[in-house]
C-alpha cells in the first residue's frame, strides 16, 4: 500500500528554482537574471514557497538576503534533488527508448583506454546509451547522478562496492631528442634532466628513484594536474615523465616518447570499479562491468 505525499511537501519545480538560484547566489537580482524573470516575480516564488512549506527560508534586511539555519540544510537537499531531477531529463532526451548508464572515469584513462573500446561494448550492445564523465578525485554517489566510476587507488570508498580491475606500472618516458642528448644509462643519470610531476602524485620520483637505488633528494620540476598534459610535456621535450604504459603503449610503439630506461615501477594503487552499494543488481551496470573485466583481460 502506498502513502501519498501531501501535496505541501512536494512544491512545484519553478518555486525551487527560484529558491535555489536565490540561495546559491544570495541575491534575488542575481537569482533573477539567471532565471529570466523579474526580481518581483523571484520574490513571490520564494514567498509561496515559504507559505506553502509554512516556515521562513530566508532573513531579510535592508534589502539583503540570508538564508535561516532550516535553509540552509534545505537548500543544500534541494540542489542535489534539482541536479538529479536536471540528470534524468538529460539521460531521457540522450536516449528516449531508456538503456543509459552514466559512468565517471579519470580523463586520461577514459580518453586513451576506455574511448577507444567502446565500439566493440556499444556493438554487442546497441541499445545501451553511455554517458562518460571525467572525474580526477572521488565524490559522494548520493550527489551526483552518476551510475558507476573507475578509480585508482586501494583506499575504500565510503558507502561504495569496489572490483579490482588491475593493477599500473609506470615507466620513465621522454622525447627521443632528449634522451638522444643525455644518454641515461642508469637510475641516477634520470636526475640530470628535467623532472616532470603528477600533482595527485607528488612523491612518484622519489619513489622511482628509491626503488631503483638511485639518490631521491631534491626532486624538483615543473607540475601538471593530468596525465595527459605530463605527456605532451614530455613529447615536447621539457623533461621526463612518469607515465603508465598500458595507457601509452600507442605513444611508445609510435615514436612519440621512448622509454628513457627500460625500468619499470609498479604503483601501489589499482584501477576498480566501483558502484553504490544500493544499485548493484543495476542490469546494465551488470552488462558494462562483465564487459569491462573482459576487456581488462584481454591485455593491450
């Protein structure tokens, strides 16, 4: 037996509009110009939406807005609520016969391993509509509408199921004008070159070096906050990177970088896959993640 929501818990979509777009804005003209209404009319929106709930939103003074303490906490649900709302309107016009699945993956890995995949998932299955999302770090699944995400690294994620994908190992990789004109024949001799660096691993060289018995003090250079622009650095000579080969592997058999050494490292995290715990028996996600261990097994 179902219970129906009274209809003074379930305000229309244009009165939490107004609401959230004065909320995030902490301004009516702003909520306004965003809207495309007048200030008036983004008033009265907020002041039906008060009456209608029956408790203020927001203190007002001298013109100015603040939203109360109960506002707060209700903005912030009714923003996740209107992204979801916005998500689902957007996977129904990409895909009107249903069959979406909305996946969050690092962008170099979504660009240089999964990209070029998908034609072989999207012709076994036709009717499935993908939606990929790039994502660096991870984030809350109960704010984003969001099906699945890859992820590198071993820490759990909260409220999540994790599938070990596979592991990574990075290599040192440069232009072969550089390495032409160093030479490197050991460990130690990476350090007379220019040092490229991953911010979300800014201890990667020091690691390499130690692993490698090679001195691993005073590792400077320039930053980069993805793989793929460490890459074009190093393509364009401005130093070494480190680099994991299974997403590279086309660079390296094209010529565009080579191996500076030929001494690997294996990093200490691993790619997964990884889902909210309440949407696991999810059929397509089901289809994608045999699919995607299929393919981890496949190799290059």
């Amino acid at each position: 037996m179902s219970i129906r929501t009274p209809r003074r818990f379930l305000p229309s979509v244009s009165l939490l509009a107004a609401f959230e777009a004065a909320a995030r804005t902490g301004s009516v003209t702003e909520a306004a110009a965003e809207l495309s209404l007048t200030q008036s009319a983004v008033s009265r929106q907020i002041k039906a939406l008060e009456d209608q709930l029956g408790f203020e939103l927001f203190v007002r003074a001298r013109q100015k807005i603040r939203l109360t303490f109960g506002g707060q906490i209700y903005a912030r649900e009714i923003r996740d609520a209107l992204a979801r709302i916005s998500g689902a309107s957007l996977n129904l016009l990409a895909n009107p016969s249903g069959g979406t699945l909305t996946l969050a993956v690092p962008p170099t890995f979504g660009a240089r391993w999964l990209t070029p995949r998908l034609p072989r998932f999207l012709a076994a299955h036709p009717d499935v509509m993908l939606n990929i999302l790039s994502r660096l770090t991870r984030f809350d699944f109960r704010e984003d509408v969001i099906d699945a995400a890859v992820y590198f690294g071993d820490d759990p994620w909260p409220g999540a199921e994790m599938l070990h994908l596979r592991g990574e190992a990075v290599v040192p990789v440069c232009a072969p004008a550089l390495a032409q004109r160093h030479g490197f024949e050991t460990a130690a001799d990476i350090r007379s070159a220019p040092l490229l660096h991953l911010t979300t691993r800014p201890d990667a060289w020091e690691r390499w070096l130690a692993h490698h018995n090679a001195p691993d003090t005073g590792v400077h250079g320039m930053l980069f906050d993805q793989f793929s622009t460490l890459y074009e650095a190093a393509v364009a000579g401005l130093g070494i990177a480190l680099l994991p080969e299974f997403l590279f592997a086309d660079a390296l058999e094209a010529g565009y970088i080579q191996r500076a050494l030929p001494l690997p490292m294996t990093s200490p995290g691993s790619y997964h896959l990884c889902w909210p715990r309440e949407r696991g028996d999810h059929p397509l996600l089901a289809i994608f993640r045999d699919w995607l261990v299929a393919e981890m097994a496949r190799g290059a």
